[in-house]
C-alpha cells in the first residue's frame, strides 16, 4: 500500500503469473489496478486472469483508503499524491464523489468500490466507524447506475452494511460483524457478499504476525472470529456469496486458502459456486463465465482429483491442478 507505484508495477507481472497458475482465471480487484493493466493482459503482453477492476477505492478523508498517518497534515503528502497510496483516492462531499467515481470510470473502471466503514490496516479510523454520508454514498451509486453498473463497499458493522444497501449499495466486501436481520436485509435487497476469511488468519499468523503492527493487529482479531459466524448467517439466510481474499502484496500466494476455511462451514458445491456462478452473475458475466456450456468463454481447470469430493484440494495448485486453460488457450 505504501509502496512507489513504480515498484509496484514491476511486481505485479509475478502476482498475476501466480495467480493464474493457481487456477483464476478471472479475478475482481477492489482496489489498485488500473485499466492499462487490464489493456495489457487482453494484448497478450501480460500473462494473468481477466481483471475486473474498480481502479481506487473510494474513501472519505480519514478513512479505510486514506492511508496517510495521522501525525502529519494533509498538505504533506500533495507533492507525491502521483507515486503513494495505490489502493484508494479520498473524496468528500457529493461533488466530489460524483468527479472521482466518474474519473474512475474514464480509465476504465467495472464498478466502484467505496469504503462503507472502518477497517483494519488503516490507520486513523475504528472498525465501528461509518464512513460517508447518505447522500455522498447515494451519489456514487447514482453514478455507477448511469454507467449500468454497481457499487460494492467496504463494510464489517451491521450498522454500516445497512446503511450502505438501503442507499442502493450491491456489494458488501468482508462483513465479518453482519447479524441475522443485516443479512436478511442484504437477501431482500438482491445484495452480494464477498467474505474474504483467510486474509484475517494470514494476518494473525506467527509469519505475518508483524505485517499490521500492534494497533492494526487488535483491530484485527475483532473480525477475525466473528468471521466464520458470519459466514454461517449468511448461508442460513440464502445471501448471494461470492469467493474473495483480500490479500496484499506477497500475502496473495495465501488466497486459496479461502477454499479450506469455507470448507469447514459450506459443502463443496456451495464453495465452487461462490467462485464460479455467482461472481459471474454479480459483474454481469452470467451468460459468459463462470460455467461449462456452449457459448461460454473456454475457461476450464484439469485436476487430478474431485472438488466436489474434497474442496481443499483447491488449496494445493501445485500438486492437483493438471492444466489452466483461459480464453481457449492451455497457460
């Protein structure tokens, strides 16, 4: 998140290679990459998934996307607003927002991705936090709706989750706090959830276990156990789940373990829908990916063994998976 964006680009060639090797083929970015890279990878001088992108997250000043630290002003960091912070680009009032949404959309945005609430690595604002006013979020919404498109947000509360779909919001990212009468709401709404659980065990791990720091690490381990409860309402209230990881940097090499954790919750069926149909039918790509049919895009894995027999095998690319195939072609 810090990092020159130069440094960055020179990375993100081995992050995609991965990726694809580990059997996406498709994958939704909520936060960094921009549309040349997604140009690149249809021109064949990248190799890696299809990127549905959202090009920054959209946050207000002292939010989740703002990651400048607290102990300076905000006049320090406008000489190098071009070379830091990758993921988000703040924005305050409706003007505002209607300039950055519609910007993003002029480099090639897919949808918008906003923060609806507090979050964990960043570092002036509480989880309990309610990011945006209603009518700064009812103008980002209105404008991802002229662009036949949706808003997902950032959000663990049930009181940010709420707020955020009444106001027209279609796409909740983690959502580790929800409760029974938030996920009813989101079924009512027609809104997906994307759990992203593995990057809070990764994060709490004796690897990473200095990734986030002292602060960030006991905001950490508030959503990191309410997750899987989560994730069990979620299911018993039929929310429209979708396959997530939100994992950073070198972090992302963990993002199949998202299939392990669900295993222990959803049947093997459930999880492969989660990263296949639904995902697909959420970015509006129902009739193009996400299954084997005639006039669906040549996307198909080889395994070894059956997913549907044990979901973890997913989680070991290197010694199951036989063959990706993206577009057609054999990677």
């Amino acid at each position: 998140m810090l990092m020159p964006k130069t440094v960055a680009l020179i990375r993100i060639r081995y992050t995609l290679e991965a990726a694809l090797a580990r059997g996406f083929t498709t994958v939704r970015d909520c936060g960094g990459a921009e549309g040349f890279i997604k140009a690149e990878l249809q021109q064949g001088t990248l190799n890696g998934p299809r990127l549905l992108t959202c090009g920054h997250a959209i946050s207000q000043t002292g939010g989740h996307g703002d990651l400048r630290f607290g102990s300076l002003p905000a006049s320090a960091f406008d000489s190098c607003s071009c070379h830091y912070g990758q993921v988000g680009v703040v924005a305050d009032g409706v003007p505002e927002c209607y300039k950055t949404a519609r910007e993003e959309f002029r480099r090639g945005a897919d949808f918008i991705k906003i923060m609806g609430g507090g979050g964990v690595a960043s570092p002036t604002d509480k989880i309990s936090n309610k990011q945006f006013c209603d009518d700064e979020i009812s103008a980002l919404v209105n404008v991802a709706n002229s662009y036949h498109t949706y808003v997902t947000a950032h959000a663990y509360t049930p009181e940010a989750i709420q707020n955020c779909i009444k106001l027209g919001v279609k796409g909740i990212e983690h959502g580790n706090l929800l409760d029974e009468r938030t996920a009813e709401a989101m079924a009512e709404y027609d809104c997906y959830l994307t759990p992203t659980l593995v990057t809070y065990k990764v994060m709490a791990s004796d690897q990473f276990g200095a990734f986030l720091g002292p602060v960030n690490s006991k905001k950490n381990a508030e959503v990191l156990y309410k997750g899987i409860e989560a994730l069990k309402i979620a299911q018993s209230k039929k929310v429209k789940i979708c396959y997530g990881s939100d994992l950073l940097g070198p972090l992302y090499g963990y993002q199949t373990q998202e299939f392990r954790i669900r295993g222990k919750v959803q049947s093997a069926q459930e999880v492969l829908l989660s990263a296949t149909v639904t995902p697909a039918e959420m970015n509006g790509l129902g009739d193009k990916l996400g299954q084997i049919k005639p006039g669906f895009i040549a996307d198909l894995l080889m395994m070894k063994s059956n997913p549907l027999e044990n979901i973890e095998i997913l989680d070991e690319p290197e010694t199951n998976i036989l063959l990706v195939m993206k577009d057609g072609r054999a990677y």
